[in-house]
C-alpha cells in the first residue's frame, strides 16, 4: 500500500470528491516550493502511481455538453521533476501507466472533464526518424537544430517506419491505456509532414527551399507519407482500431510559411493520407493557425508559386481547414476572423467548433494587472463558450458525439496561472447544456 492510501478511510479523505480540493496546495508548490503542498501532492501521485485512484480518474462529460480541454503533458512533467527529480526522458518513456495517469490526475485537479493525452508530437515523429534530440532534465524534448538528419536533395534516405522503435512501441501503449483509463476512443497525436519534415531537415533550410525549389519540398513531402507517415498510420490502426489520428502541422501554417504555399504545399500531402480507404477517415488536421491572408509576405512565399499570388481568399483558407478536418473547426487565438463568422461557417457546413484561448493570456509571469487581466479574459472565455454553445444547438453530424466542440485552452504549463485555469473551466461550466438541435 502506498503513502497516503494507508487504508480506506485515508484514500477517501486523500483521492475521491473533486479533485479541485488539491489544485490550491498545487499552485503554492509550483509559484512558492511550499513544503507542506509538496508533501500532498507526492502523496497524490504516489497512489495515482499504484492504481488505487483508476476508477477516479475520469468524470466523463456528456458530449451534449461545452467544457473546457487542454494540453497539460508539460505541466505534469514539471510537477513529477520537481517533486522527485524524474526527468523528461523518464517521464515521456519510462512507464507508460505512470505517464499517462499523471496526466489524467492533472486534468482532473484542474476541472477539466473532457481527458486528452498528449506528448512532444513533433520531437517524437523526428526521433522515430532517428533525429538526433535534447532530451533536458526538465523540459520536453526537442531536435537538435545544428544537425539535421536528412537532406530535402535526398528523399531515397527517409527511413521506412519501423514499428519496432522505441516511439513507435511507446505511442501504441500510450493509446492502449489511454482507452483503457479514459474509457474514450483515444487520440493519436503524429507530426503532419510539412511540420515533420521542418524537424529533420531544418526550418530554415525548409523555408529557403520553399522559395528557390518548391517542387523538390513536395517531393519530399510526399516521401515522407508514403514511406513513414502512413506505414505509422496503418500501424496504429491495426494496433489500435479505435485510434484517431491527428496531424498536427503548426509549422506549415498559413501565418508562417504564407497562404499560398499552406494551400500548395502543406494540404496535398496530409489529403492523401485522409484518402486511404481503410484508416483515412480518421485523420485529420485542426491545429492551422492563420485563418486570413496578407498581400506583403516574404519573398518566398510570392515566388514558391511562380506567378501564382502570394495572397488567398478568406474562403480559400477556410475550405482548406475544412477539407483537413470536416466534422470540426478550430478557431485558435492566432486567427484573426471574428468568432461570429465562425459560428456561421460551422452552421452551412454542419461543422462544430473549438475555440481556442493562448497560452500566454494565462501565463502567471505574462499577466501585469490582473484586475483588468481577469475580467477581460473571463469575458473573452464566455464569449468562446456560448459560440460553441451556439454552433452544438445548432448541428448535428455523424461525429458529433466524438468531437462535439469545447473550448480549447491551447497549453497549460508550469508557469500558468492555475487558480485562472480553474476560473476558466467554471465559467465554462456555466454553459454546459447544449440544447437538442431541432430539424
């Protein structure tokens, strides 16, 4: 038996009710070290580590429902560093129970009800490419940028996916318990190629070759699919029928590498693994951030195309999103579009909606007046909850029930504010009914 679950009696004052009740012990230890919070939280994730807290864990939400998601993967690391030196290789791929608990116990001190699992997409899909990588003892994983592991001149040297290598082994457990714990179909989080292909060659080398051989980036692209992603793919859905599979693609974005080449470049790769007959279904991409265009760009970004224009409708973008991802939209808080024409854009195309707040508008060390910081954005948060209220009273699709459109607090770290993250989850509780849509 574990510290702090000495007997019943103990395990009930200690692991069940919501779990809100150590979220103030949590956030002295992460903003003052207290002593006193550290011992409760070690205790708490001692007998998380056992199993003795399994069938807490979830308190599912009914998918009629808007709550708030986020990822909180960095945030339970840091705790697990600080509280007994694990470092971020042992965290990520040292046990799989342990990790994937720690970061439901997480989510439930913080009020979140609808789970998620995530880790370092993109360090993991260049590692599982043999990208040399950082692994600090207390932050996550990254590729080591001053040496890339394949050359865009050389698409023959892509790796074929090895089912057998050590990220490939460690995602697949992640799912298997991840369904298991959190009793969801779970969600398998891989690099897009675009972002994949940034990782193991380069940003910068990527983005010159944007301008000076476009063609030579879509063959890379395309290899990269054919020979990685979608044998990764077919793996796990074999491994794991119930997996969706989410390309997440921030680096081949419109606000980075421009409209034109978001439209030309980072789409056409990830629509062919969307058009494999068995699995494609059930990829998608939800993470674009730039939903308008702008004439002055970089050079590249006009020339990538030839005489093709820089620029791209609102429309252009928007249906692109939409052929990445079709039962859902994103809007995130890069994007620039009024969230109303969201909510219009989710109706004709019977599409739900998440919508996202940035991480940096509850970062603790970001926020100078929090008198005017927290009513603004408390208002912000109801504004996002009723727009996604409005859409889910308003649709109805085939996938609804899955992805039924919350709001998205786009990271929680360390250095959030997690007494503001609390804030947020109940004020969005405050718009959890979702009236029946009436036909």
């Amino acid at each position: 038996m574990m510290p702090g679950c000495t007997n019943d009696g103990h395990r009930e004052s200690l692991c069940t009710g919501p779990f809100s009740s150590h979220l103030y012990g949590l956030a002295r230890f992460l903003e003052q070290g207290a002593e006193d919070a550290a011992r409760r939280l070690a205790e708490l994730f001692a007998a998380c580590d056992a199993g003795l807290l399994d069938d807490l864990l979830v308190d599912p939400a009914p998918p009629e429902t808007t709550c708030l998601k986020t990822s909180c993967h960095l945030l339970a690391m840091s705790l697990r560093y600080r509280l007994e030196g694990l470092s971020a290789a042992r965290f990520y791929k040292g046990d799989t129970d342990r990790y994937v608990r720690s970061n439901l116990l997480v989510q439930r001190i913080l009020g979140i009800r609808r789970p998620t699992l995530g880790w370092p997409v993109y360090a993991f899909g260049a590692e599982a490419l043999g990208q040399q990588m950082f692994y600090p003892p207390d932050q996550a994983p990254g590729s080591d940028p001053g040496l890339p592991a394949l050359s865009l001149e050389h698409p023959e040297d892509i790796p074929y996916f090895d089912p057998g290598c050590e990220i490939a082994k460690l995602v697949r457990e992640m799912l298997l318990r991840m369904a298991d714990l959190g009793r969801i179909e779970p969600v398998a989080h891989l690099p897009a190629p675009y972002s994949l292909a940034a990782e193991v060659v380069g940003q910068q080398n990527l983005i010159l070759a944007l301008s000076q051989a476009p063609a030579a980036v879509r063959r890379f692209l395309f290899a990269l699919v054919d020979r990685f992603l979608a044998p990764w793919c077919e793996d796990l859905h074999r491994s794991v029928p119930s997996v969706w599979l989410e390309l997440s693609d921030a680096s081949g974005s419109p606000m980075f590498i421009g409209p034109r080449n978001f439209l030309d470049v980072s789409v056409a790769p990830v629509l062919g693994l969307r058009s494999n007959p068995e699995w494609g279904e059930r990829v998608f991409v939800a993470n674009y951030r730039g939903d308008t265009s702008r004439a002055r760009r970089s050079g590249g970004a006009r020339r990538s195309t030839g005489s093709a224009p820089a620029v791209a409708s609102v429309g252009e973008l928007m249906d692109a999103k939409r052929v990445c991802c079709p039962w859902f939209v994103t809007r995130l808080e890069a994007d620039s579009i009024d969230i109303e024409t969201y909510v219009e854009f989710c109706k004709l195309n019977g599409m739900r909606l998440y919508a996202g707040i940035g991480a940096t508008r509850t970062d603790r060390n970001s926020i100078v007046d929090p008198d005017t910081h927290i009513p603004a954005l408390l208002a912000d948060v109801e504004v996002r909850a009723s727009a996604v209220r409005e859409v889910g009273a308003a649709v109805k699709n085939e996938l609804s029930d899955i992805w039924p459109g919350d709001v998205y607090l786009e990271d929680t770290n360390a250095e959030s504010d997690l007494k503001l993250v609390a804030k947020i989850a109940d004020t969005v509780g405050r718009y959890t009914a979702v009236p029946p849509v009436q036909f």
